[in-house]
C-alpha cells in the first residue's frame, strides 16, 4: 500500500502518465515515478515506522468514483492491509481513517 496523491479517480496524470491509474500499477513499477526532489513514492508501512507511533496519522483511503473504473480496485482489501499494518506497528488510537 502506497501513501500517494492521484488525480481523478487515481489517475497518474500529476506523475506524467494521463491514462494511467496508481491501482493498476505494481509496487515496482511506482517506485520509478519521482514524489519529488527524487524521492520515491513511500509504502504506508514505511511512513509507520518513520514515526513509530509518535505522530498521529490521517490515512485518507481513495477509490475509483467512476463506475467502469471500480471493479479494478477492491475497497476491502485496502481497508484490511491498513489494518494489518495498524496491528502490526501497534498504531492504535494513532491513526484516522477518512475517505470522501
């Protein structure tokens, strides 16, 4: 799970790819785009660690809105390696989850 901006239903148009979308990407394949000043686009899980509890984080989930687009992003198992990672690190009471 990757911490990133898209554009329109996760379009990756900010990254210079217009028609792509960030869900039908591999991991892999996202590290190649540059988040800024060359960095990489981070996992949830590194920005986890990073803080080690000490910072509360707003994990704001997205999905496709457009109909045709939702089948291919699969709102349930975002929300189930978010939990994964929110046991893992311990991250409970230090983390919101929102989405619009």
């Amino acid at each position: 799970m990757v911490v990133a901006h898209g554009g329109d239903d996760g379009n990756l148009k900010d990254y210079g790819f217009p028609e792509e979308y960030i869900y039908d990407w591999t991991y892999e394949k996202l590290l190649t785009l540059d988040a800024g000043e060359g960095n990489k686009i981070p996992t949830l899980e590194e920005v986890f660690k990073l803080f080690g509890g000490k910072v509360f984080v707003n994990v704001e989930m997205k999905g496709p809105r457009t109909d045709s687009l939702k089948p291919r992003y699969s709102c349930e198992l975002a929300a189930n390696l978010v939990y994964e990672l929110v046991e893992k690190y311990n991250y409970h009471g230090r983390f919101l989850v929102s989405s619009f």
